[in-house]
C-alpha cells in the first residue's frame, strides 16, 4: 500500500538573518538624539523651513544610530582574535616578552569590543586619564579600563583606551566572570583605542596598517 500522505520530515530552515542592534551602553546618547529627530520630523510638516530645520537634527540620529550599531560576528578561527574594528596603529615588543597590538577605531567602527579568546575575567582596571586623540603619543595617559584574563595559553591582557571625544568606556562583564572568545565585553563612546598584549612566544599575524574586525579577524600566527 502506498502512502501518499505529506512528508513530515522538516524542511530545512532557511538561515538565520545577521542580527543588527545597538549596542548596550547606547541609550544615554541614542535615544534623546532619536526624540529630537521625531519631535523635528513632527514639527517639519508642511513648512519647508521646518523641514530644512530638521535635516541636520535627524542626520544627527542617523550618525548615532550608525555608530552605537552592534552587530553579530563570527565565527571565529584563531587561538586569539582581534578585539576591535579598525585598522592596525602599532605592533610594539615590550620588555616582559609580550608583544602589544594596537587598533584605531575611527568613528564609523563598530565601537564594541570582543574578548580575543575564552578564559576568566581576573581584573577589571578603570583608570582615569585625559581625552587626547587615541592616535597621539600622549594618549598613553587618557583615560582607559584594563582587562585581564586567565586563558589556556596564559595572561592576556585587554586595554580599551578613550579618545578625544570620548566620556567613558562602558565594560560589560565583572572580575570573576567566565568569557567565550568573540564574545562582547564593552563599548567605547566614539573614536578611541584597543590593545591587545599578546603572551611571550606568540607572535602577531596582523600588520601596521591592516584593517581587522572584532571576533573575526585573527590576531596571532601559527
């Protein structure tokens, strides 16, 4: 006897869209930029005067929401991984063996960051500092939290340094905390600086110059 009832084998699911939001730590600037955009476009009808008013308000909103954007990333290869979008400033040896990777962020980069790879959050350093821009020499006294983490292949330490424009660094996670690597641990407040201390004996696989991705752009060589 032949069954012709429907399959209920499932069908396959059609892949899942790239989730697209803002980024934790937004709202305070976001959503007033967002009002006055509704409250202009509102009052901009029917005059063009209103309007032409409204163009710069509602641009404004528009920069916000491009720049506390906080998209999906992954999935990561890699022993360690880039924590920012940017592009490489400096690769520095330091005296203890580590080796520092330096990434600018301009201000159309995703400014969330990413843990390099899984381990413990063992210190959560906030030091208060100045706001020179984070490409000058003197920004090694700006304002900065420093991360550090206990992972499989020893301490790894994470620097989020503010820019010129920058009020404050928005950290996502406490001491103590388990982190996966790719996962999300902060934001910097518009254009700023991530380092990244690579252990002794592992070297970098990024360049001066190159431009990398947060949780996928892979950080150290084979």
């Amino acid at each position: 006897m032949t069954d012709d009832s429907p399959s209920t084998a499932a069908s396959p699911r059609p892949p899942a869209r790239p989730r697209f939001g803002m980024a934790q730590g937004s709202a305070p600037w976001l959503l007033p930029a967002l009002g006055a955009a509704g409250a202009a476009a509102l009052a901009a009808r029917g005059s063009r005067r209103r309007a032409a008013a409204a163009v710069p308000v509602v641009a404004l909103a528009a920069g916000m929401a491009w720049f506390f954007r906080d998209p999906e990333r992954g999935p990561a290869t890699g022993r360690v991984i880039c924590a920012a979008d940017g592009v490489v400033q400096s690769i520095d040896p330091q005296a203890d063996g580590r080796t520092r990777v330096a990434v600018f962020m301009n201000p159309l980069n995703v400014h969330v960051n990413r843990a390099p790879l899984s381990g413990v959050v063992t210190r959560v350093e906030h030091r208060p500092g100045g706001f020179r821009p984070a490409f000058d020499k003197d920004s090694e006294r700006n304002e900065r939290v420093i991360w550090t983490l206990e992972t499989e292949i020893g301490e790894v330490t994470v620097v989020q340094i503010a820019g010129a424009m920058v009020r404050r660094i928005v950290p996502y996670l406490a001491a103590g905390q388990k982190v996966e690597q790719g996962e999300r641990i902060g934001l910097i407040r518009f254009g700023s600086r991530v380092d990244v201390y690579l252990p002794s004996g592992v070297a970098p696989a990024v360049e001066v110059g190159q431009k990398v991705r947060a949780g996928e752009t892979r950080l150290d060589a084979d």
